[in-house]
C-alpha cells in the first residue's frame, strides 16, 4: 500500500545534515491546492521565545512562476 499525501499537510523532519547557522534545523514537503512543497524550518529565539520560521519552495519550478498579467479589454466592454 503506498502513500498518498493528503491536501494541505506536510511533514518535517530534522536536519541531520546542517553545518551552519544558514541551514534549516528541519526539512520536509507538503501538499497545498494541490501544488507540492518543499518546506524548510529554522527555530528561533525572540523575546517572546522560541519560534519557528518556515519557507516553501514549489517542488515544480513551473509552479513558482507567476502568471502573466493580461492586458485590460478594450472600453467597448463596459456595460454602461
């Protein structure tokens, strides 16, 4: 039986590979609308204490682009 990632969970996992302040403490994926992620985590310290920063990155590069602005329609479609 395989595994089938529901949509909008992930999982994160330590980083056994992390050398320096740069690298995330944990990394994992997760699923969102149907996009894939990868996810990075750092925890971190404030006044309020300790926090975690999260950042996601599309598995799919053509997932991260942004889409193109279309042109506005000419004034013949306004309806007064």
């Amino acid at each position: 039986m395989s595994y089938e990632q529901k949509d909008l969970t992930g999982a994160l996992f330590k980083n056994d590979k992390r050398e320096t302040d740069k690298h995330p403490h944990a990394t994992g994926s997760c699923l969102i609308n149907g996009v894939e992620f990868w996810v990075a985590a750092w925890t971190k310290e404030g006044k309020s204490g300790k926090w975690q920063s999260l950042s996601f990155t599309p598995k799919d590069k053509k997932a991260a682009r942004k889409p193109e602005r279309q042109p506005a329609k000419a004034s013949e479609d306004i309806p007064f």
